[in-house]
C-alpha cells in the first residue's frame, strides 16, 4: 500500500509542478482602438459625428480651427510591443540525455497618427476628411 500511495504523490507533485511554469505573456492594452483597421471601419465623410468619433477614439490629442470655423482634430497614439518566447526540449535513451532550453524577448514601437477634419452640416459637425500614417520599428 505505501507503494502505492508514493507513486500517487509522486504524480501529483509532477502535475502540481508542470502546471506552475508557464511562460508570463505581456498584455497589450485592449482599449486603444486607435489602429488603422479602425479608422477605416469607423470614419466615413459627410456620415461620421464628431461625437462618434469621440466614442470610438476618445479625446484627440490637438484641436485647431480654420478661419472658417472648421475643426481638425489630432490623435497620435504611441504603443511598445513586447513578446517574450521560451522553448524546451529533452530526450532520453537509457542513460544517453540530451536537453535544450532556447528563450528570447522581442519589442517593438508602433506609432499611428490621425487627423480629421470636420465641417458643419445642419448643425451637426462631419468629418469631411480624414488621413493617416502608421509607423513600425
């Protein structure tokens, strides 16, 4: 019986223990939706408001008016990029073993800048142009 039992504690120590490495992930901040996928499901002339864009971006960076009274809103959005990877192997035959670890850490900057131009149509501001220019380095 007390075989028994230290082959069953054995197994759950080696369970216990294989689920406690894990390589930790870096998580990216979900609520910047400032991307260029976005800009072009979200901005459409003459159709967009000014307050669905703020909805959708949040508060722009720079605000500026023409002499005409038309709004161009800024957003420039910087983001660090971080991936961290690790591998491991080992095999065995007998008594010959063999073991290999290899890990390595990745980071990059992205960089999104957007500027809208909005004018007035019955009293409801439009974007009536928008641009953008993304960056990865």
């Amino acid at each position: 019986m007390t075989i028994r039992f230290t082959q069953y504690g054995v197994l759950v120590l080696v369970i216990s223990l294989s689920a406690c490495v894990q390589v930790p992930s870096i998580a990216s901040n979900s609520a910047n939706t400032l991307t260029p996928g976005q800009v072009t499901l979200t901005l459409k002339k003459n159709q967009t408001t000014q307050t669905e864009v703020i909805e959708k971006f949040g508060a722009p960076n720079l605000v500026t008016s023409n002499a005409d009274g038309e709004e161009s809103w800024t957003y420039q959005k910087h983001a660090i990029v971080s991936t961290a990877s690790s591998t491991s192997a080992f095999a065995t035959i007998i008594l010959v073993g063999a073991s290999t670890t290899t890990s390595g850490f990745e980071q990059s900057s992205r960089t999104i800048t957007l500027i809208i131009k909005f004018k007035e149509i019955n009293g409801v501001k439009l974007v009536s142009d928008f641009s953008s220019r993304a960056s990865s380095f």
